[in-house]
C-alpha cells in the first residue's frame, strides 16, 4: 500500500478540456508532478483531447500551486 498516494488526486485527463472555440484549458491547480510517469500522463492527456483537431489549439493553462518533486525537474 503506497501511503503517499492521494486518494482525492485528479487524474490529468480530467484537468485537460476542449472548448467549442478550440481552447484548451489545462487546470493544474494544487496538482502534483510527482514522478516522470505523471509528465507522460499530462503529455497523453494533452494528445487525447487536441489530437482529434487537424488545426492548432490555443492553450490557457492555471498553474496555481502545481508542485513537481525536484527528481522529475532534474529529468
């Protein structure tokens, strides 16, 4: 059993969202990057929602209080 695990984390998927104008709003409020798995993760959910789209998508991304441990930003 991994303790420090949070249970009441969202996964990324369900911070990424595409609107009808073709925004994409990526709310990363008080999440945590906790390993390189976890930047696969954002990158996948990223890819899921904007892949379908041929044109570009224009990005409005909150960040408040994201964390990432400081072994994923040396990677």
């Amino acid at each position: 059993m991994d303790l420090r695990t949070d249970p009441l984390r969202l996964n990324f998927l369900a911070r990424v969202t595409l609107d009808a104008a073709q925004d994409t709003f990526l709310n990363f409020e008080k999440s945590r990057i906790r390993s390189s798995d976890d930047v696969v993760l954002v990158r996948k959910s990223v890819e899921a929602v904007c892949a379908p789209h041929l044109n570009n998508v224009d990005v409005v991304m909150n960040f408040d209080d994201l964390r990432r441990n400081d072994e994923v930003a040396a990677a």
